[in-house]
C-alpha cells in the first residue's frame, strides 16, 4: 500500500505530465478547481447520485495533494498534525448555532 506521500507525489507527477502546472503554480486558480469540484460533489449528493458524489469527492483530494506536493508541502505531515490538534478539540468546536 502506498503512504500518503507517495500517493500525493503520483497524483502530482501525473498533474505535471498533463500540462497542468506548465505555467506555474497559479495558486488562486488550483484553489478554484477544489472549489468546482466541491461544488460538483455538492450537485452529486442534490441528484443522489452515491456513486458520482464519492468520484467528486476523490477528485477534491486529488486536486489538493496536487496543489500541496506542488507547493513543497508535506501534507502527510500536515494531516497527521491537523488530526492531532483536532483530537483535543472541544466536542463540535466553533459550531455558532
């Protein structure tokens, strides 16, 4: 089984082979295709839609390892962090409603 890391190295090396970062990072651009795939898992779960919903959600992640190992992010480190920090967090924190 593949490490977070080398899943993420993958994804981008793909994303690099198919032009996507030919013209640099494009940081607000990369952060808006995460948001249209957001959306479009958003629009999967109106229609139910179970089985487009879950490729949208892989698609979300897939756009995000892309971005972070683009950006020299470690984010296997970074979600083993945020993780840890979530643990100690109160019972639905930040919930205002």
């Amino acid at each position: 089984m593949l490490s977070v890391r080398e899943f993420a190295d993958m994804v981008h090396m793909n994303a690099v082979d198919k032009g996507f970062w030919d013209r640099g990072a494009m940081i607000p651009e990369k952060l808006c295709l995460i948001h249209s795939e957001v959306s479009e898992a958003m629009e999967a779960d109106r229609a139910l839609d179970g089985g487009n919903f879950g490729e949208e959600l892989a698609d979300i992640v897939i756009r995000v390892f892309d971005l972070a190992i683009g950006c020299g992010i470690d984010i296997e480190g970074e979600l083993e962090q945020k993780h840890f920090k979530n643990l100690n967090r109160a019972r639905l924190h930040g919930k205002r409603y």
